[in-house]
C-alpha cells in the first residue's frame, strides 16, 4: 500500500536493526484519513471472504479494527489482555509471549462473543514473530469459529510470523512489508516476493 | 441520545447497585453501526468548538475516538497506562486510581503529540468517578494545551465525576446518564436536569 508505505518512510524512526517506530500515526497519535485508507484496503483484500467479525486485540490493534469495521459493516470484537472485574467469568483465553514487554500474558475473549457460526479476521497493527496472532487463532479453534485471513498494517519481513502464518495456508495481507533496518534505513519487501 | 438508551435497556445488564455492563457493544464486542451514530452525535454537540485533537486513554476509549474522530476530521492520541519499551521516554504524565482494577496507574503521552497549540476534546467510554478524565486534563495541563470538552457515551450519574467536571466549568456532554440500579433496573437521568 503506497500511501502507507510513504508515510512509513516520512515518520518512522528505527532503533537498532528491529523496532519500528510509528507512533506518530498508528499506534500512540493515530492519523485518522489514513486509517480510512487502511480500512478501505484490508476490505478490497479480503472482500470475497464471508467475514461476520473482526477480531483484534487491545490496544494498538482497536482503531485499526474499528474503522475497517466500518466498511465490513461487522462488529469488532477485541481480546482483553488482563483480566478485569467486567470481564465474563467464561473465556476462551491463550496465553502469549510477548517480545516488546518481555513477559507472557493471557489473553482473553468472552464465550458470548464468539461462536462456531463466526468467520473471522484478524487484524493488529503489527505483525512480527506472530504470537499475538496465533493466540488469537488459538481463541477461534476453541470457539470453533472459521478463520478466514489476517491482516497486517505492518509485517517486520526479518521475523516469523508472516512466514509461520502463511504456512498454515492462512490468507495473510500485510499492507507493508519491511526489511531489517541496516543503519536505521527503512526498506521494504514487494508482497509477491513472499508469497 | 435515544438509540444508545434502547440499546443499554435492550443489552445492558447491572451487577449489584453500580456496576453497568455493557460489553456486547461498547467495549469488549463493538457495534459498529452504534458507534458511527455515537460519533456523529458527539460532532453534533461539540461542532462549535474549535478541536484539534481527540484524547482518550486505552482500550475502551480508542473504538469511541477513532470513530468520532472521522467526523471531527482530527488525529487521536490515545494516553498510555502501561509503560512499553516503544514509548517515548520524553512523555506527560498522571496517575490515575481505577476503582475497577482497585490500583493506582500512570497515564502517558508522549510529549510530541500534544502541545500548547492543541485544542482537545476528551472522549471516553464511561464516566464514573471522574479520575481517568481529570488525569487526561492534567496531562493537558502539563502540555498547555487547551480542553474544549469532555464526551462520555455514559455517565453514571450516581458518582461524582460529572458533578465534579460541571463545576470545573468544562463542557461536558453525556450520551447516556445513568441513575443508581434499584433492583438491577436501569433508569435515565435527563441530561437538562444536571445541567
């Protein structure tokens, strides 16, 4: 996605050869237009799946979901990450490593809100070794609800998870795609040379 | 704000006398159609104002924001309550204390994304006690930025924070305020008479 991609290069920042800074648009200030065009380009992906929710999962992963939403005009559902007295007693709940904060949590979804007669995509921001998003998939198997793809604002190319992820034969759309940052520059990977 | 008030009698359930939960739409599974309708009724009331950003603080407040935020034709920023490796260290801060989770948190936001040009509108999913707004004004306190209005999509009328915000002079707007659960029934404050 170029529109992405430019923005990508005109505001993300590196540190070191992994992270990826683009909170100035994505996930801490979020540029709103953008994200219409996000929305509007995960919908032209996916729009021959039957999709009857959006699944994503707290907090980054919220705006994301809820704007596409709009042009799925589906419900989102977002998994929670720690447990809160509002929460439903009955869950579907994995647990996930995560990288950035260094620690496992679970992640949870209430019973009410999925159910085998879903068809579900995934959507987050990030998509690097994959956890996050096989936890979620994790979720669906209990609930017996279909996966029909997961999309990415960004995949980090240098990591697992786009490769783990299209393995399993999942339709995965990352609308961009980057290399390792060598020198703190920003590359990306064209999306037909992964798949 | 009509549609909001059916959909609370219609699918929202009380725990004891001041729990509301409101879960299958409003901040765990979203009904995406109601809150394009929440979103343009916040830009119906606050259209005088001059805003230039939306702040909410995570998760529940981000579907509200980002929504709301397409008719406003402003960024989000969303404050942070837990410190992340990918968070400026540059960032203003409050502590706020969550009756729900019975503990103390810091909120955060980067100081890039907020300054003494900004003009905010604060959106958030429940007012209750009032400390997650007043710790989102004290941020903004901080970044001299100027607040031009608090919207909430419900206020429990039972609890301080709305009184509180009325006598700071702020102008604040509730889609929904609820009374007191008597017998778990639910009951509507009209907005002109806390006004």
């Amino acid at each position: 996605m170029e529109l992405l991609k430019q923005k990508i290069l005109k505001e993300g920042t590196t540190v070191g050869p992994e992270i990826l800074k683009v909170d100035s648009f994505l996930n801490h200030q979020i540029d709103i237009r953008l994200m219409q065009e996000i929305g509007k380009e995960f919908h032209r992906r996916f729009k021959d799946h039957k999709i009857t929710k959006i699944l994503t999962i707290e907090a980054s992963g919220i705006s994301i979901a809820s704007i596409a939403a709009i042009y799925f005009d589906v419900p989102v559902v977002f998994a929670k990450k720690v447990q809160s007295k509002n929460l439903d007693a009955e869950t579907y709940k994995s647990s996930v490593y995560s990288f950035t904060k260094e620690a496992y949590y679970d992640v949870k979804v209430s019973k009410r809100y999925l159910s085998s007669d879903d068809h579900i995509l995934i959507l987050d921001d990030f998509l690097a070794n994959g956890r996050a998003a096989l936890g979620l998939i994790e979720i669906l198997d209990q609930a017996g609800a279909t996966l029909e793809g997961v999309g990415a604002v960004i995949e980090k190319g240098f990591q697992e998870g786009g490769q783990i992820l299209r393995d399993m034969n999942i339709h995965l759309e990352s609308l961009a795609i980057v290399n390792r940052f060598e020198d703190g520059k920003i590359t990306f990977i064209e999306q037909n040379q992964t798949r």
